[in-house]
C-alpha cells in the first residue's frame, strides 16, 4: 500500500472487528489473548505501533451494561426470582460477555487508527 493511499476506515474497523489485520484482513492481530502482535504475518504490515489503553475495557464495559442492565427489568417484570440467583446468573453472563467482546473491541480500535494513520501507522 501507498503511503499516501486513502484508507478505507469501514473496512479497517470491521477487520479489526474479525480481529484480522487492517491492511489485508488475512493475517491475526492479536496472540494470545489481547496481545498485538508486531506485524501481520501475511502482508507484513507492522502493528506495533497500536496503542488503544482503555479504550476497549471502556467501549466493552459500556456494551456489556447496555445488555445486561435491561434483563433485569425484563426478568423482574416477569417474575419474582431469587435475588441472589439473579445476580450471579447476570455476574456470570457479564463476564463472559466482555470476554467475548473485549478482544474483538481491541481490533476495532486497531483498525481505525490505522485507517486514521495515528500512532505511526
């Protein structure tokens, strides 16, 4: 790629979405679990240079709570179930949800500063 070459955000976003590199959307951004690797493995794009810090937990947090928050009206209004049950049940569901998509979160981020050629990209 050019370096002067526009960059399409959309797709960089939904790239890093499919946790897939921005520049090429083949090669893995992340090992691990939220680890950014330091180049693409297929077009050789460096992705060092990612610094999204709270970013994602914030986004993911907000997401998570937008979800859950609303069962609870849901679950209450239809029944009267155990407190403590419900909580734990949400706790459990929370958690697993921003395990899910945290790291996909973090690819967004990835992908739309590289399409925005921030942090020396």
């Amino acid at each position: 790629m050019k370096i002067d070459e526009e960059r399409d955000t959309r797709k960089a976003i939904f790239r890093g979405l499919r946790m897939r590199c921005p520049s090429c959307g083949e090669g893995k951004i992340l090992f691990g679990y939220l680890k950014v690797k330091d180049q693409c493995d297929c077009c050789g794009q460096e992705l060092h240079h990612a610094s999204v810090d709270d970013g994602p937990a914030y986004f993911t947090l907000m997401l998570v709570v937008a979800i859950i928050f609303p069962m609870f009206a849901v679950i209450y209004s239809l029944s009267k179930p155990e407190p403590l049950l419900v909580a734990l049940l949400m706790m459990a569901l929370a958690t697993v949800l921003a395990l899910l998509v945290l790291p996909r979160v973090k690819g967004m981020f990835i992908g739309l500063q590289w399409s925005k050629k921030l942090h020396g990209f």
